[in-house]
C-alpha cells in the first residue's frame, strides 16, 4: 500500500441534517471527552502519565474486546491503515495529553483540544482535494486567532506551560488526522474491529513507556477509579461513538461534537477541581467555536 493511500479519507454517507441517532451520539462523545480532562487530571495525583495512558487503552480495549462485533475480521490490505490510526489517534495523544497536564490546568487543554475541527476541516480539504469555500476560509481564521488567545496565558505562566500547551495541540492536530483516516475504514467494517484492533496496537507503542514508570505510582483509590472511568467510556465507548458519527456524517461534521468539549472541561475544571480560567482563554474558546462552526458548514460555491 503506497504511503499516499494511507492518508485518505471520504464523505459522509448522510447529507442531511442531524437525526436523533446523529445527536445522540454527539452528545455522548462532548459529555464524556469533555469530563476526560479532569479525570486525567484526578488519575495523576497517583500515576505516571505514560502509566495513565498504558492502563486507559488497556481498560479501553477489554471493554470493547467483550462486544462479538470487534471480533469481525478486517481485510489484510487495511491493516496498515488501522495500524496508523492506532498510532495517531490513540497511541502518541493518549501520551502526550498526561505530560501536557503536568503543566498546564485541564481546562486548559480542554479549550485547547476544542480547535480540533478547525484542523479536522483543514485536512480533509486537502485529503478531498476541494478548495474550502468561503465560510471555511473565514471559520479557519477565526480559529486561528482563537487559538493564539487561549494560549496566551500558557505563555505568560513560562516554558513549562508553553510546552504543556504545544504538546496538547499536537495532540490535537494529531486526531484531526486520525477522524479523517477513521470515515472509509468504519464504512467499510463499522466501528467495533477497527477501534478494537486500532487500540490495541496503541497498547503495544504504549507498553514500554508505562512499565518503566510503574515505580513511580503512589496508589490511591480515587485516581484508580477515575483512571478506570477514562477507559470504559473514554477510550472506548467514545471512540466507538466518534468512529460511528464520522462514518455517517463525515469527518468534519462529527467534530462538531468536539465544540462542546472546552465548555465541559472548563465548567468541571473549574467547579470540582478548583481551577483558574483566564478571562482571555474564555474568549479565544468561544472565537474558537465561532470559527470551527463557521469551518465546518457547507461550502458556498
């Protein structure tokens, strides 16, 4: 499979707008990857962040490996696909999202994870080849802008923030690729062995990294139980969701889930963990939703 093919994506197979089936499921996907942050956030008071992604995926994976549906088998040729997928959206953010909270608040990285779309509809004009209309011109702008104003703070509070912040972005750009790459594979199979096999090879890139940390755990039962929550749900259940939703709408379109995410993060950052939202990151949040609606509406030709 030459590399170019790796890196492709297609439409959505509905057009229309939003059913019930297609709210839910974006509703589902905002509550419980917007809660994700705080229960990174809980689970390293006790653990390694290597070991807080290695035992998410782990969890993550067990839970869907109990659904017959995971077991489907896929065809040789897009294995690879999946291999990267494993690696992109799974493997390398659920790594470097525990480092970058080392040094920056949750709902921080929350408003930062919200630009998602802005890049998610970046690349699949690139993948598609169609030239972003206008809407999507002015959407990425905004976005941009937006971006600047929430990392702003991070600046002010040092390198190690700037470099909390850089990472969560990377991160960030990283499932951008990845939900993209997810559209004709879950068409192709449905979600179940995809997100199934894609976990697990994220399991094996993250092995290594946890166990050499494993020395470093301070055990404590709350931060097992959150660590243990972000697996069921948030690395499987909704990964599962999100795979289904852009399989159905497109890449673009389900990131609109994504939107809500800064606002969950913010709002149990801010409430049950006692952190500081800068007024600045605020307003860059809501410019980024601005920008990322406008980014992913229909192109004006």
């Amino acid at each position: 499979m030459r590399a170019s093919s790796l890196l492709s994506t297609a439409p959505g197979i509905r057009r229309a707008a939003f059913g019930l089936t297609d709210w839910g499921l974006l509703t589902g996907i905002a509550l419980i990857w917007g809660s994700s942050f705080l229960l990174i956030a809980i689970g390293l008071e006790a653990f390694p962040p290597t070991l807080v992604a290695l035992l998410r995926l782990t969890v993550g994976a067990a839970t869907l490996a109990l659904f017959p549906a995971s077991r489907r088998p896929v065809d040789r040729m897009d294995l690879p696909r999946i291999v990267l997928l494993g690696v992109l959206w799974m493997g390398l953010p659920m790594l470097l999202f525990p480092i970058a909270q080392q040094w920056i608040a949750s709902s921080l990285a929350g408003m930062l994870n919200g630009s998602m779309p802005i890049f998610s509809a970046i690349i699949a004009a690139l993948l598609l080849r169609k030239a972003p209309g206008r809407y999507q011109i002015v959407g990425v702008s905004l976005g941009l802008v937006g971006i600047v104003a929430i990392s702003l703070p991070g600046i002010e509070g040092g390198s190690s923030v700037l470099r909390g912040t850089l990472l969560v972005l990377a991160a960030t750009i990283s499932y951008a690729i990845s939900v993209n790459i997810a559209v004709p594979l879950q068409q192709r199979y449905g979600a179940f062995p995809v997100i199934l096999r894609a976990q697990l090879v994220a399991v094996i890139l993250v092995t290594p990294f946890g166990l050499a940390h494993v020395g470093q755990v301070r055990f404590a039962w709350g931060p097992l139980a959150a660590v243990a929550t972000l697996g069921v749900f948030g690395t499987g259940l909704a990964f599962l969701a999100m795979t289904a939703l852009a399989g159905r709408v497109g890449a673009a379109r389900a990131s609109i889930a994504i939107y809500f995410l800064p606002v969950v993060a913010i709002l149990l950052g801010v409430f049950l963990h006692g952190e500081h939202a800068a007024l600045l990151s605020i307003a860059g949040t809501a410019v980024v939703l601005i920008g990322a609606f406008l980014a992913s509406r229909a192109e004006t030709p």
